[in-house]
C-alpha cells in the first residue's frame, strides 16, 4: 500500500457474490494506480467476504460490519477511515471503465473550484443505454429539482471539502442517501460531470429490485417535494 494514496474507492457490498469479483477486478484493473479500494461487507451470508479476501493486490482492503448496518452507514464509516485525498464510490455489481479513476482525477486536479464530480455511465443488462448528465453546476442545480444530477456510483469528491462542510449520508431516518446528500451538496460546494462514459450500470431486477429501492423511490419524493416547495 502506498503511503500518499490520492484516491479511496469505496463499495459496500451485502450479498453480492453474484457480481463482486468483476467489479473489484475492474478497479485493480485502473490505469491509475495510487488507490485503495475499501471493500465493505455489510453482515454478508454469502461468499461476499470469502471473494475480496482472495484478491491478493495489498490495495484491496477488506472492512466487515459485525451486523447489517445498511448502505448509508455503511459509507460513513468508509469515508471516515479512507486515507485518500479524494473518495470515489462505486458499487458491487457494476463496471468501472479502466481509466475511470484517472480521468476524474485529472478533472478534480485541473478544476479546484469543484468539489464533486460525476460522469456518464452505460447501462448494461436487461437494458442498455447511455446516461448522460448535466455538466456544470448551474446545469446540475437545476436537474436536481426533478431527479439526481450523478449516478451514485460514478461519483468522485474532494474529501476534505466534505469533511470542512460537515456533508455526509443521512442514516436516520432512511431515505434515497445518495439523492439527498447531492441537495445538501448543492448548497456548499460545486458540482460538475464529466462527459465521458466511465461506468457500467447493471440493471438486474434480481440485484435491484428490493426494498432498499421502495425506500429510494419514497426518499426521492420527500426530497423533490421539498425542494418544489
């Protein structure tokens, strides 16, 4: 492990045998290379743990939640032991393109004035497609009065400029985490995304579809009602 690591990638996982080593594969595989990758399992009752544990690449590192603790949680606790000076998130059932880290980086690096940014990303599954986001901030204020301005997953951000702004995901009560912190955000930092496609988005209803999405769609209302308000 490299002692000034520049960039934390963070993926909770809770029961993702399914898809996990593919995702993991493709972040050791960056052409970036000064990462760690916080792989956290959430109380898996699968081979989650047993797959990361088995990738010998000193920057994969291995956090077991004794109990499920759920996605927010979660991701608080990466981002408050990542040694990075950037967090980037990713998820345990998607593809990251192999010069996503660099690219974003590079972006973050060349423009200091943005705290977070973003990227387009190609679905791939039972559906297939191309999401393409706003770019600049402005852009990105107003999409975030109808739906999110990122694919969580593809997100990267300065960690200090979150730590100084107190932003973090909301545990209690549950809502869209992802959604409601990118409003907060808004409010403090600039947001931007970059054109390029970085990421592969799996849609598999099987790996979806759950509660956890009922409580994202409901938590996405609230948060578009009150903003509209």
């Amino acid at each position: 492990m490299e002692d000034n690591v520049k960039v934390s990638v963070i993926m909770p996982v809770y029961n993702g045998e399914k898809c996990l080593s593919e995702a993991i594969k493709s972040i050791v595989e960056q052409t970036f290379s000064s990462f760690e990758l916080l792989v956290i399992d959430d109380g898996s009752k699968d081979e989650s743990a047993q797959i990361a544990e088995s990738f010998t690449d000193e920057r994969v590192r291995l956090i077991k939640n004794e109990k499920n603790l759920g996605v927010a949680k979660s991701l608080n606790k990466g981002m408050s032991i990542a040694m990075g000076e950037y967090i980037a998130r990713m998820d345990s059932d998607d593809i990251a393109y192999p010069e996503r880290i660099a690219t974003q980086f590079e972006f973050l690096e060349n423009n200091p004035e943005i705290s977070i940014c973003g990227s387009s990303v190609e679905c791939f599954g039972v559906e297939e497609n191309i999401f393409r986001y706003p770019l600049t901030h402005n852009e990105n204020l107003i999409r975030l009065l109808f739906a999110p301005c990122f694919a969580h997953p593809a997100v990267m951000w300065r960690k200090s400029d979150f730590e100084s702004n107190g932003l973090k995901y909301q545990e209690e009560p549950p809502t869209a985490e992802d959604y409601d912190l990118w409003v907060k955000a808004s409010k403090k930092v600039k947001l931007a995304n970059v054109p390029e496609v970085l990421l592969k988005y799996r849609v598999d209803p099987t790996i979806k579809i759950s509660n956890y999405l009922l409580q994202q769609r409901e938590g996405s209302f609230k948060i578009k009602k009150e903003l509209l308000s």
